[in-house]
C-alpha cells in the first residue's frame, strides 16, 4: 500500500463500513407496502445518515478538504421535517457516531462543496436510490481527486454477494489507491485480509457479458442492444442497480458497463462514477466516455467534457468503441 495515502484509504474504508450499517438498518425497515406505495421516505433517511457519517469521518481527519456530496440539509432544518431529522439522528447514533441534531446538519453541509479545487472527495451516500428501495443493489461511492485525478476511491456494496460463487454473504467493499491496484474486502470483518480483484480475460465482442442499469431511463437501452448486436453478443445482460456494476466489472463477473445518454445534454454527475473508475483501472480495466476520451473530473459537479460512460476489461475496449461509433453514427 502507497504511504502517500495508507491515511486515506484507512479512513475512507472506516467511513463507508459505517455508513452502510446505517443503509442496511434502514432498508431492513422497508415493508412490501412501502415499496407498492414508492414511499421515498426511508431512502432519504438512509442518504442523509450516510452523508453525515461520511462527511463527519472525513471531516475530522482531514478538515481542510472540501467534500462533493450529493445532499444538503436545508430541507431536514425546516419545522415540517423534525421527526425526519430525529430518525436520522437515531440511525446515525445506532452506528455509534455521537453529535446532536444539529450536529447532523453541520456534517451533510460539508459535503456541499462545488468541486473543482485542487484537493476534493466526492460523495453519492447512496447511489442506486430505486434499488435500496427494492431492497435490491445500491453502493456508497467515495473517491480522492487531486489534481484532477482520481487518487483513492471505495466502493461499499451492501447487498452484492462478497464472491460471484457466494450468494449466501453479502457485502463487498473494493477500494483502490492510484498504481497500486484494487482490492476485495469484507464489508463487515474488518480484519479479514483483502484480496486482489483482476478484470476477466474476454478478449472477443461475440463473448461479452454486459451488465445494465435496471432503470431504463439512467442508459439508452435501445442503443445498447444494438451494440450488443453489432458485437454478435447473444449474453443475457445482467441488470443492476448503482455502481455496484463497476465492482461486477472489476472482479471479472461481467466484461463491460455501458451508459448510454439518453437526452443530448444530460451530463453525467461525478458521485455517480468517481469511486468505481478507479477501481476498475487498477483491477486492469480501462474506462473513457462513448469517444475514447477519458473521464474529466475538473468541471465542477458534472463531467462536463464527456458524452456517455464506457467501462470495459481493456481488453475488448477499441472494439467495444467502434460498435459505438456504428451504432450511433458517429
């Protein structure tokens, strides 16, 4: 492990171990007739504990750094939402992290910064919203920037099965620090030593496994089949929620992620990519927009400069481009 950010790393780990304890205790609280009625409510709940767990790890260890959050506490500080903040509070103090309501606020608020600085974290405290809901997959994403480049990232999957082969136990956590590559850990043993994760050795588009976003309106799922077809790929894809699907691709489960926009000047936003790139690059993977180029983390919330997400094992990633380039026209 690089000195340079063994303190990082050590305290990202800690931050997102926490946070999910808050997640799964929320989403066990979720009933079917919660789910039939889209009641949004424990999901918030879920992402303004996280948040503040995150954000107050972070903050104590490293007070100087700005923090790129995707949630602030404007709303939780209104009257009508008190008893919201007092849930929220209660699941924080339940991982046991103490501070008064207030205090809450105070830590969802550091993660407000609007990015683009030389130093920054950035946050998404529950990314796959719809998916936590169904009690299915949803990741908390936290990486490093500096410079502009991605320098640690973590990436807790409560709900993803800790090996493909192992359906019984849950909760992955893969993490990577920048030329040291990416590492499996266990969500809840904290002494459990990591393993090494590596990309699959798929080398031909006829072979490759895909996996999708479940929510059609997150990727353009009709240009994706046609890249599909243009590779000769006849995989079912398999379809989950939120980052996780970069940890799929990194362990090797699957051979490539495709995010195809679906609306011209939609750009995607940096928590909902950040802490699985990295991850992906040093498991041997390679990850660029829907033109080869590479992910600019400079532009603020928003990756400004790209079009589409294209997440691969590196080895099928110029063919993959290319089905892109015919299926789009360009």
């Amino acid at each position: 492990m690089s000195d340079l950010f063994r303190l990082e790393l050590e305290t990202a780990l800690k931050a997102v171990r926490i946070a999910s304890r808050a997640c799964r205790s929320v989403q066990k609280s979720i009933s079917p007739e919660t789910i039939a009625k889209q009641d949004q409510s424990p999901v918030t709940v879920a992402d303004f504990a996280s948040q503040a767990i995150v954000c107050k790890i972070i903050g104590d260890t490293f007070p100087k750094d700005a923090i790129v959050g995707e949630e602030d506490s404007q709303e939780l500080r209104t009257p009508e939402h008190t008893s919201q903040l007092d849930r929220v509070h209660r699941e924080v103090e339940l991982t046991g992290v103490k501070g008064k309501p207030a205090d809450i606020c105070s830590w969802i608020d550091r993660g407000n910064s609007p990015g683009g600085v030389e130093r920054f974290w950035t946050l998404d405290p529950i990314d796959g919203t719809k998916g936590f809901l169904r009690r299915e997959q949803y990741a908390i994403s936290l990486a490093l920037i500096v410079n502009g480049k991605i320098e640690i990232s973590v990436l807790a999957c409560p709900n993803l099965p800790a090996t493909d082969a192992d359906d019984q136990n849950t909760g992955a956590l893969f993490s990577a620090i920048r030329g040291f590559g990416a590492k499996l850990w266990s969500l809840d043993d904290e002494n459990a030593a990591p393993q090494s994760v590596r990309v699959s050795g798929t080398a031909r588009g006829s072979l490759a496994r895909f996996c999708e976003s479940v929510e059609s309106g997150h990727n353009a799922q009709d240009v994706t089949g046609k890249i599909r077809e243009i590779l000769g790929s006849t995989a079912t894809p398999s379809r989950l929620d939120s980052q996780a699907k970069y940890g799929v691709v990194a362990r090797g489960d699957a051979d490539l992620y495709l995010r195809m926009p679906t609306k011209a000047t939609y750009s995607e936003k940096i928590w909902d990519h950040a802490g699985g790139v990295l991850i992906v690059e040093e498991a041997g993977g390679r990850v660029t927009d829907m033109h080869g180029a590479p992910l600019d983390f400079t532009q603020g919330t928003e990756l400004k400069k790209n079009r589409g997400v294209v997440v691969t094992n590196g080895l099928l990633h110029g063919e993959v481009l290319a089905a892109i380039t015919t299926a789009t026209g360009g």
